[in-house]
C-alpha cells in the first residue's frame, strides 16, 4: 500500500494487540456497542472515510457504512460467521471480509462440560436447596439420597458435531476417563483414531450416556434433535446444548423430560431470548440452565484480537490470511 492504512476498531479489543497493531495501521478506537446498529449510525462519520479497515464484533458493515466509507478496504468481523457484514455487498465493492473462527471454542467448551457436571451431579439443584434453609438436623444425610448423580470415567459422551468445539469436548471428555462417540457427516469414521469413533447420529443417540450439541445452525441441523431422536435415548441419559437452540426441538425435549423418557438436561440456549418467566423448561427439577454465556469471557475478546491481528497483517503483506469470508476479492487482488 501506498500510503499507511487507518484501522478503525469498534470491537472489544485487547489493547496490546491494537498497540501492536500501530506499527502497520494508524489506529483509531472506538468504544464498543451493543446495539447491534449499522456503523453509518454511529456518528463516526469522520473515521469511517478515513477507514481501510474495520474491525468490529457487533456492529453492523451494510451498503450505508460502505457508502461512507470510500477507502475501506478490508473488515474483520469478530465472529466465526460474519452476520454482522453484509458480505455480498462488501464483495461487490472489493472489501474482503475476515473472520475470528473458533475464537470462543475453548471458553465455550468450558461452559459446555460445566453444564454437563451440574446436570448429571444435580448441582444446581442442590445448591437452591441449600440456599433454601432446607436443610435440616433432623436430616443431616438427606442430601446424600435426594442428590444422587452419576459419575463420567467409564461412561459414555455423544458428541454432535466435531468443529472446534467439538474436538475440545473430546479433550475434556477423555481427561475425566470418558468413552466418545461424534457424529459428524463430514468426517471419516477414523477422525479421531483410538480418542474417539465415528458414528451415525442413531447410534450415538441409542449408546451414549450424555449427549451435547456442537453443531453449527444450518437447514439441515435445524431440529435435528426432535421427538423420534429423543425416544432413541435412554432414560438414563442426559442432553446438553450449549450450541445453538434450534437444533434441538424445544416442544418435544419438554416432553421427554416431562414423561422421564430421558434424565436431564443442561441448556445455555432457548428458542425464545431472554426465555419467559414461565417457559415450561424452568419449571422442571431435571433442568438445569444457564442464560446463554458460553462466550462471556474476556480471553474471547484476547482470542479474536489475536486472530484479527494475525490477518490484518497477512492482508497488508500481501499474504493470504487464514480465514476470509469472500475470497473472490482476495483473487482479484493483484497483492495476493
């Protein structure tokens, strides 16, 4: 590039990494948003036409930033999937568009298994019964009956989807002495060699102890999980879904805790956001819930600035970076 470039940061950013950044980009911070509204409404006129690039997390690149917004020339969006830019119309005006994948997978599969240690242990419920004053002298051992759960070295863990996510709860799942199936059309039946097998969705289902869902949300994984895959668990099993709601369908799970056709569950994601006071879900005992905080870390935001960084520097360079959203633009650009 002819001229030093000016970086306009909207996200949460890690401020070693924005410092670091200086030595390419003149950058210009700006405090984060959570509206969710397009930058063009943000009244940083000003920066946006001085921007080449962007990164931001909430925020939303539509055609009305790109109109103010003449020498952009690159976008990270601090997500795996980029929803927040309008990719098309960043394609059609040559802005490449660069991704964070998996910049939350660790604190996420984190969350994920802590979901599961609460469900299967009882130990949310638990804890509400302590808080009660319930517990009594009369009974100093009812705890021990009332809150019995399983332990996991020698069970079973039904992984759905073997992304990144996925893989780390394979990790987790083998330090605490588990078995682990994964169900994942796009990998080969020896993925994972001797750590885990590869198996169809059925069998997972019929054969695992605990099942928790890390697939992505595309038509064919929408309501992937509805009532015949639930009758394929076993009433002693447990599901977990601190991936996306969707996949599992809400009406038929409530039903098969209900009934006790299944165990339990630990859910970090509903349909509906925040989930009604009187959401049927939140009424039964073998629930255990979380308000969607699988990312809610701050390594995230070191995560996705790491990434970003690492990628505004290869597009600088001229180099290719490793995860981009329209790479039509890159094979249009003469540099890479």
């Amino acid at each position: 590039m002819s001229e030093r470039p000016v970086l306009l940061v909207t996200a949460p950013f890690d401020p070693a990494r924005a410092q670091a950044l200086g030595d390419v980009f003149d950058v210009v911070r700006r405090e984060p948003s959570l509206a969710g509204d397009s930058l063009a409404q943000r009244g940083i006129d000003d920066d946006l036409a001085r921007a080449t690039a962007i990164v931001c997390e909430v925020d939303v690149v539509d055609e009305a930033t790109l109109a103010k917004a003449p020498n952009l020339r690159a976008v990270v969006s601090c997500r795996a999937n980029p929803v927040n830019v309008d990719v098309p119309a960043c394609t059609a005006a040559g802005v490449v568009v660069l991704t964070t994948p998996a910049r939350n997978a660790d604190v996420t599969a984190d969350l994920a298994f802590t979901l599961l240690l609460m469900t299967v242990r009882h130990t949310g419920r638990a804890e509400r019964w302590l808080r009660s004053g319930a517990w009594s002298p009369e009974d100093v051992f009812e705890p021990y009956s009332a809150f019995r759960g399983i332990g996991l070295s020698g069970r079973t863990l039904g992984i759905l989807g073997g992304g990144a996510i996925g893989r780390r709860m394979l990790r987790r799942a083998r330090a605490f002495g588990m078995e682990v199936l994964v169900h994942d059309p796009f990998l080969a039946p020896d993925a994972f060699g001797d750590e885990a097998r590869v198996v169809e969705l059925d069998e997972l289902l019929s054969s695992a102890d605990v099942v928790t869902v890390h697939v992505p949300l595309a038509e064919s994984t929408i309501g992937l999980i509805g009532d015949r895959e639930l009758r394929l668990m076993r009433r002693d099993a447990y599901l977990v879904n601190a991936g996306r709601a969707a996949v599992v369908e809400e009406d038929a799970l409530v039903d098969a805790l209900r009934e006790g056709r299944i165990a339990g569950a630990g859910l970090d994601v509903f349909w509906t956001e925040p989930v009604p006071a009187d959401h049927p879900l939140l009424a039964l005992d073998n629930v255990t819930v979380t308000p969607h905080i699988g990312g809610a870390s701050d390594d995230v935001v070191l995560e996705h600035s790491r990434i970003a960084e690492r990628g505004l520097r290869a597009w600088v360079a001229g180099e290719r970076p490793a995860a981009v959203a329209n790479p039509a633009v890159l094979e249009a650009d003469s540099r890479v």
